[in-house]
C-alpha cells in the first residue's frame, strides 16, 4: 500500500511577553478573552503579534515601556494572531504585523499607523484617552489657536445632564478623527465659558468652528449637513489648512515621498521631534514663517496667533538690542515696499556658467532725502521708465567677473522725486561662499547726483544691496516676517513644506546630502523633481525662522543664487589613477571643462558587466595617447549626481570633449563596436590636432572665399544696424514731437487749473455770505415767533378776566333787585302797623339796610380783588 504523507504538527506558542509584564499576554490567540477583558476598561490597546516576526519583536520593547507609563489607565492586551488554533487567526486577516488596534469604551478599533517608537505610541493613546481639549480660559484659547495643527472647537453650555445636546456627537468625530487620520493633525476643542466662545464668535450651544489661520475660518452649517459625528469629521478633513505636513514613511515600500514631490518644490525640513514635550521653540520658530509665507492677504485672523507665539521672541529682543531694531528700522524704511525688477546682461562667453544680474528699483524721495513712501504695487510704466534710463544712460555693468555688488542711482526722467537704484553683480557657484564671509551691513544710501545724474564715488560702499540678499549680510538681527509674508502668492516657484522627524528618517537627510558626523541633527533642503535639481541648506547656520526665509527667498528669485547640491562619491574605487583618470562630482568641472586638453569619458555603472569589460581597452587607449594633449577618465553615474545636461540613460555611454570646443562635445556612435582601432579613429577625426598638414593653393582659394563670404555677410549686418539706427533716430524725433505736444498740452491744463481755482474761490466766498444772510434771518425769524406767542399768552388772559366780569355783573343785578323788594314790602308794613311801632320799625329797616350794604361793600371788594389778581 502507498504510504501516506506525515506532517509535524506546530508547537505550541509560548509567552512572548514576560510575565511581570504590565502587558497581558494571549499567546494562544484568544480574541474573545480579550473582549471579554476590554468591558471592564475605558481604554484598551490591542497589539496583535507574529512570534517570528523581527518588527513584531523590535516593537514589543516600546510597547512594555508605554505600559510601563499607562497602565493604570488603559488596559494593554498582546495577542498572537499567527497560531493556527486560535481565534484571533481565524478571525482576522493582517498583511503585515505588528499591528496596534485602539478602543474607547464601545468606539473603535483605531488603527495606529505611526512609528513604532515609544513616545509617538504614547502619544497617540493620550489622544485617544483625551480627544478633547477643555478651553476655560482666554489664554488656553490662544494657545490652542497658534498651534500649526489645524484646529477644531465647539461650544456647549454643561447646564442639562447628564451632558448638553450634540456633546456626544462632536466627542465622537473626535474619535472619528483620529480613525481616519493615525497622524492626528486635527486637534479638537470643547469651549465652556460663554464669553470665551463670544471670543471667536460661537453663541449658541452647540455650534462647531474650524479655525484657519490664513483663510477665514468657518462654523459648521447646520441647515445644510447633518449634525453627525462622520459629517463633522468629513467636513473638517475637507477644509482643514494645511500649512505643514509631516512625513513619516512607514519604511516599506510606498509612493509617500514621490506623491508629494510631484505636487512642486518641496522643503523638507529635519528637526529632532519628541511628541511629548510640552515646548517646541524650534517647531514653533518654523510655524511662524510658515504662516508669513503662505499669509497672501495679509489676514487679520492670523495676527494674534502670531502675536501669540511671538511674545517671547519680541520681548527678548527688544530688552537685548533696543537701538538696533530702530536703525535697522531706518535702514531699511526706504524699501520697505520696492518695486523692482531684474535684467540679465548678456553672457561674456556661449560657456560660460557665471550671470551679470542687474536689479532696477524704483524709490522715491523728497528732494534729496530719502522718504518712507510705501509703494504697495508696482506700476508697469514706472518699471519700463526705469528699464528705459538704464539702457540710455548706459548704466551697463561691465566686469567679466565681480565679487562685490556695485549699486548706482540716476533720476528719473518723469518725475524730479523719483530716483532708480541700480545693482549689478555676477551670479556663479561661488556666489554663496561670498555671502557667508561678507560681514559688512548695507546702510541707506545718502543720495547725492553729479550734474549728470550719477552717484558719486564715494558712496558706492554704502549703497543698498539686492532685496533678496539684504538679510543674507545680517546675521544677528531677527526680522520680523515682513520679508517672505505672502510669497507664495508672488512667486512661480511655490514651496510645499514638510517636516520629518530627524531621530527617525535621518537617512533620508543623509541622502540629500546632509552630514553624518554631525551631532545636531537639524537640516534643511529644497527638492524640486521638475527642474531634477535640489539645494541644501549650509549646516554651518542654525537651523532658525531668518535661516529659513533667507533660504526660501533664494530659492524663489527669478535668478536663484543658491548653489545646486551635487551627491557625489568621496572614494575612488580605480586603482590606475595615472592612466584613466576617476571623475566625481567635485572634480567633473575641472577635469572636463577647465582642463587645456582633449578629454575622453566613459560613463559606468557597478553593476553593469559590459562596462567592466571596457577597461583593459581604455588602459591600452591612455597609454597610446600622449598624456599632455589628451586625457582618458570614466565617471560612476549611480555614485555621483551630474548636471541634467551631462545625464545619459544608457551604459555604456562615450563622450568626447575636444580641447577648443569644450562645449561641442561628441557621442560615440552606438552602431560601432568598442575597440580600440574605432576609439582612436573617432578621437582623431575629432579631435583639435587631427589635421596637422599644410595648406594647398587650393585651399588658400577656399579660405579667401570663405573670408569674402564673410566680410559681406558682415557688410550686410552693418548696413541692417544702420537701418535700425536711422528707424531709431526718427522715432526719437517722434517722440520728442509727442513730448513737446504733452508739454503744450500739460501749460495749458495748468492755466485751466488756474483759472478753476479763481472761480472756486469766488464760489466759495458767496457761499459763505449767503450762509451768514441765512444765519440772521433764521435768528430775526425766532424772535418774531417768540414775540407772537407772547401775545397769545395775554390774549388768553383777558379772554378769561372778560369772562369772570360778565359773572360779577350779573350777580350784582339780581342783588339789587331784590333790594327793590325789599323796601316794597317795609313800606307796605309801615303803613298797616300802629302809629307806635313806626319808630321801632324805622329803626329796624335803618339796620337791615346797613347791613347789606355791607354785605355789597363786601362782595364788590372781593370780585375787585379776584379782578385784579
């Protein structure tokens, strides 16, 4: 019978933590266990393991020390999620371990993604135990707004319980967050205090405000998205800004760096980063010229977070140097706002890899002194004026090689307080080095002009430099972010900036070309994969805020004086150095190009095995040629970077490189074999020394015609200029005829302006007359109605006095009256009673009558009175 296969079952997993470890650990796999253990915890990390596993391995070391920290707080479970027999393998599918899941309580998991390093791991986990940030205070809102990382706050009056409306939702996309983005850059707020919400313009309970600090900041819109905690998140992922980013390769094989590269020029920018440290002065120093450089408008909402961070900075310096900021302060008032513009001269020679770079800058004085003018915008016929005086005062700088920068100023044509400043110098490679050893500071210019508008000599030495080199000769005074506010509006060459935590990717650095012996490890370069060039920042300088921006405005002028970094290879792995000569980066140009002799080069590769058996040919060839007319070098292109112009995309490549025609170099053909008969026949037909013979009569007859040729074709280029000339000269004359025309046409605006002036005058005398007319008939006016309502008063009295004497009148008729009948009826009695009561009776009627003529003496005294009153 046919025997059946036998297999070794696995062995049993062991401990792979050690058991006085804080961390538990489920080497069998059980994932339910877990579970179960995780109800009981708020917070719990599960680290899921392969024993075999060397990352699994190097990580188990961070993780013990982060519970070591945590693990009163949050529960720590490792599970091997490689045995075949347990759960967590049957449950889960992972392409790569270690790998860390989160919880908080019933939300997650959250996958870590970062580093596997301890701090960076702790980190995270306090961002997950803590995922919101409680600002009470003025001060804490400020210090949670000029952090670089976007930021996200929401306001809720703590009033209800067990908690307000919607808290638990924005606590969840907080959550949600750090779920979608293992870097969390976006840092979430819960503001409590109404007056500080008022602070950025929250007032209802409940509303969401993503702050930016250049673009205007934003709430979040209720009437159109949903409250939801993924809407939240979603929407503050989409409209977050994004001044840095970090880059942190995961170290396997990923698209990170090329993905970004690709967007445009990036400065990448090497700080030694330690996620748990509360200050960050570097990390703090980079945010602010990031926010100057990106801070297009000028925006108001960025002020006071730069005020914030720079508090420190501002005091320092003020109580150090309190002069110095105020000269530098006049030094450079002048240009605070130029308006310049660049002029390449045409090269000395076709090779030549030197510039003679003018700027033209247009500034404006009272008189002779210079004035703080602003000119915010440049104005296109100023900038043509100014071009236009350079050329025609021949103000042509004329040095082949210059190692100083030589200023002249000149007036203006069109304007007696306008003056142009002129800077030239030569732009080569060596540029940089000159920077770093000028020590002198430009101070401002005292203009004075001779009769035909120069400066004078002696004020050369003082005169205002480039505006892009200004701050590269002061070193030791920090400048306030006046110098790169918004250029990466104004320039072409927009930056992308990225920080990379040194401690963790500083090979990245060293491939860029930074240093390895160094022991700060703070480097900085510019990467731009269109232009297939970078530039490195010296590390000789500190890496600061005005390093920085000196290094980005380099970088972004029209005529960049930064120097290209080349990566090259120090070692010369050529033995025979005195046959074939071993070319590096370094020496490339002094070997190809300055050298007086005919130069073959042989471009290689290590690893290519047709190129390694070229050399016993190129060995015979160098010991053929003779050695002071020819030179035989090779050049390894994997181990040194070469100018794009020199760059080849096929091994083996052969250039040759006649001695007077340097720049004319010459391919060998790929259709002929490599050997040694067809090298020496292409050197020779190529070469300067090839035609040694002398010249037939024949040849004398060719060299004259061709000399012919070309004293015509010279005649004919002489009479052209002189037609341009004469084209020149008669559209002077009609601009001269136009300028006279202006000048007419400018006297008679002015007596226009005049005689408008006269007549505005006038106006304005007979408006001031009619205005004092109409001031006192308005006062005549006020006392005719105060007079007026004066008698309608007294009207009104006597009106009420003829009233009270029609009442009085009357009552004095009826009272006499009955008076009349009264004395009817004593003379009716008089006459019945006896003769003895007459007298009785005349004397009581004498009484009575008395007595109301004293009630009417009465009476009419008092309606007297009441009258009178």
């Amino acid at each position: 019978s046919r025997a059946k296969d036998v297999t070794m079952p696995a062995k049993l997993p062991v401990n792979f933590f050690s058991t006085r470890s804080p961390v538990i650990d489920l080497f069998r796999g059980q994932l339910d266990y877990a579970d179960h253990l995780r109800q009981d915890s708020e917070i719990a990390l599960y680290f899921f393991y392969a024993p075999w596993c060397g990352q699994s391995v190097a990580a188990r070391e961070e993780i013990e020390r982060v519970a070591s920290r945590l693990s009163d707080q949050v529960l720590f479970v490792a599970i091997n999620c490689w045995w075949n027999q347990g759960k967590c393998r049957k449950q889960k599918h992972f392409f790569y371990f270690p790998a860390i899941h989160l919880y908080h309580r019933s939300f997650g998991p959250i996958e870590y993604k970062g580093p596997m390093s301890a701090v960076y791991i702790e980190k995270f986990v306090r961002r997950v135990m803590r995922p919101l940030l409680y600002i009470s205070s003025r001060s804490k809102l400020l210090d949670f707004l000029s952090n670089y990382e976007p930021g996200v706050l929401g306001y809720f009056e703590f009033n209800a319980s067990p908690q307000p409306p919607g808290y638990l939702t924005f606590f969840t996309s907080a959550l949600h967050s750090l779920k979608k983005d293992y870097l969390g850059t976006i840092r979430f707020g819960v503001i409590t205090d109404k007056h500080v919400a008022e602070e950025i313009s929250l007032v209802h309970s409940g509303s969401v405000y993503l702050h930016r600090h250049v673009n205007t900041s934003l709430i979040y819109p209720n009437d159109i998205m949903n409250y939801t905690a993924e809407n939240i998140c979603k929407w503050a992922l989409e409209n977050r800004e994004m001044l840095i980013r970090w880059l942190r390769p995961h170290g396997g094989k990923s698209l990170l760096l090329n993905n970004e590269l690709k967007k445009g020029p990036a400065l990448l920018i090497f700080v030694p980063y330690n996620p748990l440290a509360e200050i960050q002065p570097l990390l703090d120093e980079i945010t602010k010229v990031a926010l100057e450089y990106h801070n297009c408008n000028k925006s108001q909402a960025a002020e006071p977070d730069l005020q914030h961070l720079g508090d420190s900075d501002s005091s320092a310096f003020d109580s150090s140097v309190p002069d110095a900021h105020t000269k530098l302060a006049e030094t450079f008032s002048i240009t605070k706002y130029p308006c310049c513009n660049t002029v390449v001269l045409p090269q000395w020679h076709s090779i030549s890899r030197t510039h003679n770079v003018c700027e033209l800058c247009i500034n404006q004085t009272l008189g002779v002194k210079p004035n703080t003018v602003n000119v915010p915008h440049c104005n296109f016929f100023e900038i043509e004026a100014a071009l236009d005086s350079f050329y025609l005062q021949e103000h042509t700088f004329f040095q082949v090689i210059s190692n100083t920068i030589e200023c002249s100023n000149f007036l203006s044509f069109y304007s007696p307080f306008n003056y142009y400043t002129a800077c030239c110098r030569t732009v080569n490679r060596h540029f940089l080095s000159f920077l770093s050893s000028e020590k002198t500071i430009f101070q401002t210019p005292k203009v004075a002009f001779s009769s035909h508008g120069k400066k004078d000599k002696g004020d050369i030495q003082n005169s205002i430099p480039h505006i892009e080199d200004r701050n590269c000769f002061i070193r030791d005074l920090h400048i306030s972010g006046t110098n790169i506010t918004g250029l990466s509006c104004r320039t072409n060459k927009t930056l992308n900036l990225y920080l990379l935590d040194s401690n963790l990717f500083w090979i990245y650095a060293e491939r860029l070309g930074a240093s390895r012996s160094t022991h700060l490890k703070e480097f900085a370069a510019i990467v731009d994969l269109k232009e297939e060039v970078h530039y490195v920042l010296d590390q000789n300088q500190s890496l600061i805020g005005s390093t920085l921006e000196n290094f980005i405005k380099n970088f972004s002028i029209l005529y960049s004086p930064l120097k290209r970094h080349l990566v090259d290879d120090a070692s010369n792995h050529f033995h025979v150095q005195h046959v074939i000569t071993e070319v590096t980066t370094s020496t490339f140009h002094d070997i190809v190009f300055a050298s007086e002799k005919n130069v073959l080069l042989l471009y290689y590769a290590q690893w290519c095995g047709f190129c390694a058996s070229l050399n016993h040919i190129f060995i015979q060839l160098a010991r053929l040629l003779p050695p002071d007319n020819f030179t035989v070098a090779r050049i390894d292109i994997t181990r040194n970077d070469l100018p794009w112009e020199f760059m080849t995309d096929r091994l083996p490549t052969i250039l040759f490189f006649p001695h007077q025609r340097k720049e004319q170099s010459v391919k060998f053909p790929e259709d002929f074999s490599v050997n040694l008969p067809n090298l020496l026949k292409f050197i020779l037909h190529h070469s300067s020394l090839s035609s040694s013979a002398p010249c037939t009569k024949e040849c004398l007859h060719k060299e004259t015609v061709l000399q012919q040729g070309h004293i015509s074709h010279l005649e004919k280029e002489i009479q052209k200029l002189r037609s341009e000339i004469g084209a020149l000269h008669q559209a002077h004359d009609h601009l001269e005829a136009q300028l006279f025309e202006a000048r007419r046409e400018e006297q008679r605006l002015q007596q226009q302006k005049h005689i408008l002036e006269k007549q505005h005058r006038t106006l304005q005398l007979h408006s001031e007359q009619l205005q004092a007319t109409f001031d006192q008939k308005n006062r005549e006016l006020l006392e005719m109605a105060e007079k007026l309502q004066e008698l309608a008063d007294a009207s009104e009295n006597l009106l009420k006095e003829n009233t009270l004497l029609r009442i009085l009148v009357a009552s004095r008729e009826g009272k006499l009256q009955s008076k009349d009948e009264t004395k009817e009826a004593l003379q009716s009695q008089q006459m019945l009673s006896n003769d003895n009561n007459v007298l009785v009776s005349t004397a009581t009627a004498t009484s009575e009558e008395k007595r109301i003529d004293n009630m009417d003496t009465v009476e009419t005294e008092h309606s007297s009175k009441n009258r009178t009153e």
